[in-house]
C-alpha cells in the first residue's frame, strides 16, 4: 500500500510538471507595419548656374540617401562626426550625463524585478526552531485530568513556505511580462543613449553657429563704424545731410544690438551645453574643425522602413511592452483556474529544548491546499478585461511609434534634399549682395546716389549672411536628425567588415577612444555649409 502510495505521488508530480511548463498566454503575433514598404518620394530642387531660375521635380528617396554597405544604425558616431572636438564631448556626455545615469539604474531596476518575479516560480526554503508552551483546563487535557497541565513542543528543521505550483501558468506568464519589462527598459536607456549624442550634436552645432554669426556681426560692426566715421566728416564738411548722418548712425545701433543678442546666444548655447555634457566645459579640448560641411559624413543610409523595426530601439521598446501585455493576458486567464500551494518541513521535534537536538526525534510535515474560485464580484473576469485592453492599447502605441519614426525619416530625407540647394542659393545671394553694397558704396563716395541705397545694401548683405549661417546650421541639424532617426548613435565605432578579425570598440558610456581600424568614410559630395 505504501509503494503504491509513493507511486500515485511521483506521477501526481510528474504530471503537476508537466502542466506547468503550459501557458495560458495568447500566441503573440507582430502587428502589420502601419506603414509603407519605402520611403515617400522627395523634392528634386535645381537652379540654372546663369539664369538662377530654379525648378522643382521629384526624385526616389534612395537618390538623397543611397544603400551604404553599413546600416545607419551600424554607423559610428566617431565616423559620423568628424569634428575631434565634438567627438570629445560625446564622450565626457556618455560618462556625466545624469539623464544617462537615471536610464541606466532604470535597467538595473528592472532587471532586478524582473528577479524578483522569476525567484517567484521555486519554492522557498529555510532553516528555523520553533517552539510553543501551552495550559488546558482539566477538561481539556490529552490523556485525561492526570495528564500534566502545560505541555511543551519543539521543533527543528528546513521546511518550505507555502510554494505555488504553477499548473495553468499564472507565475510564468508574469514572469515573462517581467522579462519583457525589463527589455523595454533596456531599450529605453539605447533611446536616451542615441538622443544624448544628438542632442550633444546639435547643441555644438548652436554652440559653434553663434560664433560665427557673432564673428560676423562683429566685423559688420567695425565697417558700419567705418561708414559712419566716413558720413560724419562728409556731414561736417557740409557734403552729406543730416539725414544721411541719422541712417548710418541707426545701421550702427542696429549692429550693436545684433552684437549684444548674438552675445547672450552664444551664452545661452555654452549653458545647454554644459548640462548635456554633464561637467563644465574642459579647457584641454581638441581644436574645433571648421563650422560647416566638413564636419559631418556626406551621406546617410537610409535603407527601408522596415529596417527601422529591427533598429530603433523605441519601436523595440514598444514591441517589448506590447510582449509584457501579451503575457499579462496568460496571468489573467490563470486567475479563473484553481491554484495548488505546498508548505512542508523535515527535521526534529522534542517535548523538551535541551533535548531537541540530543534526544530529538525525527518529524516532518505536508501541507497541500487548493483554492479555486467561485465568487469574486466579478474582479477576475474584468481583471481579464483589464489585460485586454492594456494590450490594445500597446499595440496601438506600437504602431503609433512606427508612424512617428517613418515621418521623423521622411521629415529628414526632405530636408537632406533641399538643404544644399538652399545654402547654394543663399551662397548665391551673399555674393550678390556683397557686390551691390559695394557698388553702393562707390555711387554715394561720387554723389551719384543718397545714403538710403547704402543703408539698403548693407542690410540686405548682413542679413544674407546671417541666412546662410542658420541655414547651414539647420542643415547640419537635419542631418543629425536623420542619422538619430535611423537608429544611429549606439555604436562609438563602425562594425568592420567581415573577415576582418579585428574586434571594433563597443558602445559603453565610458572609455578612451578606439584604435580599432574603421571603414573609409565618403568625402562630402553636396552638404551644408555655413556662412563662413
């Protein structure tokens, strides 16, 4: 009888096994891309070299970002960024950003919760005495009114803390939701990882912009002061009019304002700077390359929507909380279903404390309970409903990230196809500009024209250049947008070739430069450029 009892027990375990491995969770499925299979087409702008009359056609979006052997998100932000200073400033970000840290630790919090649920699925176990000391009335003794009124029990052993045993999946399935948690998590600390070193980018970018516009106003400055010294002698020598003495006086004052707002930009610049790097602006950085076309890669592949499911870490983030909600779903089908608990101990046990572990004898105990429900007010059937409709919900922002991301690529690729036809057309105007003023000039030194074409031609030659140093500004922006865009940003180094055995630099927030061989980088063929 006893063998047979051993047997029923060893099956009732191997089956209780082999339910447990089962999952009440729905088969996950990726939703369909809420997106095209290619990138919308763009805006082909081209002006006549001697006419200047420009035309606007249409051109394939592979035209303005062609197939590259390495992925965008594959790209090293030391290869995309070619600036040393710059590239030293990304570097110290990745190392003092607090934004980075908090994403970090995030990870950290997650995976240890994720831990906590998946230490969730093993029984307990531990070690402990136990002892109780108790009085009954006559009446109540075991063994009679001559038995001793207070009786005493101890015990001694390892035992098990009520243990869930998993039948229908409830604890997996959270378990796996914890996983997917944890994922997402990670996922969000790549996010703030590729956004910090754009945001390191476009900062420097406002930073280096500012100083050249300041240049600008400031020798705009020293030839207004030029101009007015020149009217002010003509005025006193009764030649020009006080008319002409007030217009340049005011293209004087305009300067001077210009200078004191470029002045406070330029501030304000170096401050946001500072709190993305994280630390204060160190004096022993890199000599800064030239503001302008240089200072990034020509050309960014952009590759096909599809790619970005792969590579963005915010729609990989998304689809991992659509996963979590999945397995949510298998957690709340469990809660309808019975659940089995174990709570056991084998050790010693003794009337007496001193004798526990001398005299001591052998005791153990099981406990197994079930617990099914029956009535709950209906808390576990909307706990389903609950579940479902969280995991609409992520699919709904799983999608809503994929057509976010599709129009930031789209919005890039537009400005890559027109940013170098506006600079060339604001090249243009500044040369332009430049010999009006100076004939300006010349025709009111010999009193052919009043100071009014003057005061017109300077500004029209101060405000082209100020257009086409914002306009490469915004250029180099947009093609740092397009480069986060598409995922890149992670990695400090391009991946080599392969059958390269040569092992590239990671993309750890912390370290010194790579000395790993990386890929050839492109010369620039039509880029922005600055004003300068």
């Amino acid at each position: 009888m006893t063998a047979l009892m051993y047997k029923r027990t060893a099956l009732s375990v191997c089956v209780a096994a082999i339910i447990s491995g089962c999952s009440l969770a729905p088969d996950y499925h990726r939703p369909e891309s809420p997106v095209p299979g290619d990138w919308p087409t763009q805006p082909k702008v081209q002006i006549g070299s001697t006419s200047g009359r420009a035309s606007v056609s249409e051109q394939p979006a592979a035209a303005v970002a062609p197939e590259g052997t390495v992925p965008a998100a594959d790209l090293g932000w030391r290869e995309f960024f070619r600036d040393p200073r710059l590239q030293a400033l990304i570097e110290l970000a990745l190392i003092n950003n607090r934004d980075l840290r908090v994403a970090v630790q995030s990870v950290e919090e997650a995976r240890a919760q994720y831990g906590v649920q998946r230490g969730a699925q093993w029984p307990s176990i531990g070690a402990g005495i136990e002892g109780s000391r108790q009085r009954m009335p006559p009446n109540m003794r075991v063994g009679g009114e001559d038995a001793p009124s207070v009786s005493s029990s101890y015990q001694a052993g390892v035992g098990m803390t009520a243990f869930e045993i998993d039948l229908f999946g409830r604890l997996r399935s959270l378990s796996d939701a914890a996983y997917q948690a944890y994922l997402a998590t990670e996922q969000a600390q790549r996010s703030v990882h590729i956004t910090l070193v754009g945001a390191v980018a476009q900062a420097y970018f406002n930073m280096r912009a500012a100083e050249v516009q300041l240049e600008l106003t400031q020798k705009t400055l020293a030839a207004r002061q030029e101009s007015y010294n020149l009217v002010k002698r003509r005025f006193d020598g009764g030649v020009a009019s006080e008319m002409d003495l007030n217009q340049s006086r005011s293209l004087l004052d305009s300067a001077s304002a210009d200078l004191a707002q470029l002045a406070r930009l330029r501030a304000q610049s170096i401050n946001a700077l500072t709190v993305l790097v994280g630390v204060s602006l160190p004096d022993g950085l890199p000599p800064p390359a030239e503001f302008g076309r240089d200072q990034l890669l020509a050309t960014v592949p952009a590759g096909l929507p599809s790619d970005m499911l792969e590579r963005r870490p915010d729609i990989m983030a998304a689809e991992n909380t659509l996963k979590s909600s999945n397995a949510n779903i298998g957690a709340a089908r469990a809660a309808f279903f019975p659940t089995i608990s174990l709570t056991g101990m084998l050790g010693v046990a003794s009337d007496s404390l001193g004798t526990l572990f001398r005299g001591g004898q052998g005791a153990w105990s099981f406990a197994p309970s079930i617990t099914t429900p029956i009535f709950s007010g209906g808390s576990i059937r909307e706990g389903l409903n609950l579940a479902e409709a969280r995991n609409n919900i992520a699919v709904a922002q799983y999608e809503q990230t994929i057509q976010q991301a599709f129009q930031e690529v789209s919005d890039a690729l537009a400005g890559e196809a027109t940013y170098g036809a506006q600079v060339d057309a604001l090249r243009s105007l500044q040369t332009s500009t430049a010999r009006t003023l100076e004939l300006s000039n010349m025709r009111y030194v010999n009193g052919i024209d009043s100071y009014l074409q003057v005061q017109t031609a300077q500004v029209d030659f101060f405000s082209a250049q100020l257009s086409l140093v914002q306009a490469g500004l915004a250029a180099l922006n947009n093609r740092v947008a397009l480069y986060k865009a598409l995922g890149g940003g992670w990695s400090e180094v391009t991946p080599l070739a392969s059958g390269d055995t040569t092992t590239p630099t990671s993309s750890a927030p912390a370290g010194n430069p790579s000395t790993t061989t990386r890929t050839s980088v492109p010369q620039p063929s039509v880029a922005p450029a600055s004003g300068s």
